[in-house]
C-alpha cells in the first residue's frame, strides 16, 4: 500500500511540466500533418491579434489542464489503483477526441468534401490530441496519486446494465442531434451526407455511453452516489465543451455554434445521467 504524500508545490511542478510537454507534443504532431488547412480560413479576432500557433497553445493548455484537474480530483477520492484513474481517464478523454474529430465539419479541414481522405486526415488529428492526452492523464496519476484507498470496494456495473446505459446515452444524443440538424438550430451537413452525418451521430452516442461506462467506477466516491451526473458532465462534459470552441476560437463567427451544439449535448448527457442513476443504477439487473 503506498501512503507517500505529495507537496503541494511538488504537485503543481507536476502538472505545469506534464501539461507543457503535452502542449508542445500535440503542436508537433499536428505540424507534421502531410496536409494543412489552408490558413486564410482562420480568421477569428484571436488569430488575427495573436497568430494561429499562440492561439493553439493556448487552447492545448487549457483542454490538458482540465484533464489534470479531473484525474487529479477524482483520483484522489476514488477507490481506485493509481494506474487505473490514468488510464481509464485517458481513454475516456482520447476516445471523446478520436470521435469527435470525425464530425462531418468541412469548415477549417483542408477539404473541401467529406470522404475517405477527410476520415483518414481527421483520424490522425484525433490521434495527435488523443495521444498526448493518454500520456498526460498516465503521468499525472502515475506521479501525483496514491493507492491509500486500493482495499477499498470498487463498485462494478453488470453486463446488462452497461448495455442499458450504453444504449440510453446513444439514443438520447441520437434525438437530440436529429432534432437540432432537422431544425437548423445545429448546423450541419446533414443534407449533403445524410449517411455520414447520422452514423457519427449514432458513433458518438455510443462512444458517450461507452465512456461512461469505463468511468463509473471512478465517479463513485464515498456514499456520494447520486452526485455521479455532476462529476461526468464535470470531467467529460466541460472537457467536450473546450474541444469544440477550438473551432470557435480560430473561425470569425463560429464561437456561439459551436458552444451552443456542445453545450446541448453536454445538457442531454446529465439528464441521461440522472435517469441512469435513478433508475438503472438502482435496478437488480
């Protein structure tokens, strides 16, 4: 059982060093792309008054420091060995960029139709958030977190109740999404690839539910069971949020779209959330 502590200030070096060589990881993957957006398309005030590269450092900084945050939280009260809050979060986290990388968003690729070169394009930059991410969540808890509680019970879900959340989540997203691509309250390109517009939706519905899965063991902290909503949206939720306004950061206009989308998709996942907690979490099944 390991019961060594960590300074506070020891704590913080950690962090910074881990986020830092996260950041300037991810920039070097992504400068290694064989193929680049065309740089006339960023053109958000931001850009504009401090360049493209000070904006994606920035942007790295904070999606990495709320991923530090979020192990560190959570790990520190969870039942749970070390090594399994690092990976599980970072597997979490590199699945959330990975999916979400392959939403049909032409605006700011260097395409300009969506195909099986835009997949394989977005795929790698998936990877290159994906990879520093699972490296920094592992390291942090690696070096920052204790096994002080590893005798502690850890609360695992059934087979069938993984798949009753897994499919609630999918098909709450799955609504939510096709009501707001029908209504134009979520712009999209559902009209020019149906097929592709839908079957990532179904994807990220179930990659939503799937992470869930993998953290809900690491939500349950103590007796605060009903509080699992909160910390999902806390950790994935906000994580989620902050990808998707990078688009909003670099593109003049696309600020107020792209918080608004993850914002409703982040809302939909604490409603289903709460009704898993209620009602599956509590069944015999």
């Amino acid at each position: 059982m390991d019961k060594k502590c960590i300074s506070i200030w020891k704590l913080i070096v950690i962090n910074a060093i881990t986020i830092i060589v996260s950041t300037i990881l991810a920039i070097v993957v992504h400068a290694l792309m064989p193929a680049t957006a065309d740089a006339t398309k960023f053109d958000s005030i931001f850009v504009k008054w401090f360049g493209f590269t000070a904006v994606a450092v920035f942007y790295f900084i904070v999606l990495f420091t709320q991923c530090s945050i979020s192990v560190g939280y959570i790990g520190r009260r969870s039942n749970m060995p070390k090594l399994q809050v690092g990976i599980r979060f970072g597997i979490a986290f590199a699945i959330t960029y990975l999916i979400g990388m392959q939403e049909v968003m032409l605006k700011g690729s260097p395409f300009s139709a969506w195909g099986i070169e835009f997949v394989k394009y977005q795929f790698i930059m998936g990877l290159g958030d994906g990879i520093p991410t699972m490296l920094l969540c592992f390291t942090i808890a690696f070096l920052t977190l204790t096994n002080n509680r590893i005798g502690n019970q850890i609360q695992k879900l059934s087979l069938a109740k993984n798949i009753k959340v897994i499919l609630i989540i999918a098909i709450a997203i799955f609504i939510e999404r096709a009501i707001g691509y029908e209504s134009g309250l979520i712009a999209n390109y559902a009209s020019l690839y149906p097929v592709a517009c839908y079957l990532w939706t179904g994807c990220f519905g179930l990659s939503m539910g799937f992470i869930y899965v993998i953290l809900h063991s690491l939500l349950v902290l103590g007796k605060k069971h009903n509080c699992i909503p909160l910390r999902f949206v806390a950790t994935i939720g906000v994580n989620w949020i902050i990808f998707n306004c990078f688009i909003g950061l670099i593109i003049k206009g696309f600020m107020p779209q792209m918080f608004f989308r993850s914002v409703v998709d982040v809302t939909i996942l604490f409603i289903s959330s709460v009704i898993i907690d209620k009602y599956i979490m509590g069944s015999s099944n």
